[in-house]
C-alpha cells in the first residue's frame, strides 16, 4: 500500500469524509490508499495532517509509467502526459516542469480525466491560440466517458504553485476571458 494524491472535481466527493485539500476553485486533492487491485479514499481520521498529505504528494510525484508526449497545435506546442495511473491529472500541480525551463508566466492546463493531462507554458501570445483547442480537447477526453472523469475546465498554474480556475464564457464565434481577471491581464501584457 501507498498513500498517493488524487485530483477529482468538488462535485464528485464529500470532503467532509474525505482527507482533501483545495487544489482549485473545483478541484479537490484527495488522500487515497493505492492498494495492488484498487485505489481508496482515506476517510477523515488520526491521518490528516500536513506531513502525511504531503509524502502522499512526493509518492504521487514519484510515481513511474507517465508518458509526456508533445504535440504541434495551434502554431505552438501542447504537451500531454498520459499513463494508467488514477494520478496522472495531480501532475497538474507540477505542470510548470513538464517543459523545461519554467515559463515565467505559468502553464495552461486541462485536466479532463485522472489518465490525461493537457499543458501549454506560457511564454507569449500563442497561450491566447491555445484556449479554443484545449477546451476541445478537454471536451473529446470528457466525453469518453468513462471512471475518472475531472471537468472541460481550462486552469492557470501560475509560476507561484497556485492553480485558478480560468472563468471563460463562449459566444458561436469566439472565447471571452472576464476582463477584470488576473489572467485576462497577464494575456493583455503578453
């Protein structure tokens, strides 16, 4: 038995059974057993503690058989890890080092189910190209179908380890980041 980290969405836990830590506005990190035949969710209990949550990440970070391929999309380059592991999506939180050096900016990520995740550094203005394939992307993924579904939501790995939901709203033609948004500005700058 190992004790890992699962990213799941809000809406698919209780977090007042589970040992769960905000990842984002949406998204919880749960404590989990990863037994040989199965993976469980560590009730709340003697376990919750910053020490054991935080080996439970290392594991999860530690954990082999992940692929990172990379991808020509939209005139830049998507990378993706995938793997069989009910873990992969929690790389979402060490996303900004799939792409070595870091992107100043932070990373754009989708993380449709716990196989697969989706993540552009942002290094200039091809991030703002990026957002409509992401989103179909994380759409196709999600609508597999399937255990372990996450959500079609687009997330900001900022460069400081914080991850915020990115709130779009969508019109026949175009995606509109809200104005006001700490995102929306960083897209303004580049």
């Amino acid at each position: 038995m190992s004790l890992k980290v699962r990213l799941v969405a809000e809406s698919t836990v209780d977090p007042t059974e589970l040992i769960v830590r905000r990842a984002a506005e949406d998204l919880l990190l749960v404590l989990s057993e990863d037994l040989p035949d199965r993976v469980v969710s560590v009730p709340r209990g003697d376990d919750d503690d910053d020490a054991t949550f935080g080996a439970a990440l290392a594991n999860t970070r530690a954990e082999p058989g992940l692929e990172l391929t990379r991808h020509a999309l939209a005139d830049s380059e998507l990378l993706m890890l995938s793997g069989e592991s009910f873990f992969v999506a929690t790389h979402a939180l060490w996303a900004g080092e799939l792409d070595p050096p870091e992107a100043e900016h932070g990373t754009l990520i989708a993380v449709p189910n716990r196989g697969v995740l989706f993540a552009h550094p942002i290094r200039d203005r091809a991030a703002v190209r990026m957002l409509t394939p992401m989103l179909e992307l994380a759409r196709r993924f999600a609508a597999a179908g399937g255990p372990g579904a996450i959500n079609t939501n687009l997330y900001w790995l900022r460069a400081d380890g914080q991850l915020d939901k990115i709130n779009l709203e969508e019109t026949e033609h175009t995606i509109v980041i809200a104005p006001a948004s700490d995102f929306a500005q960083l897209l303004d700058r580049l």
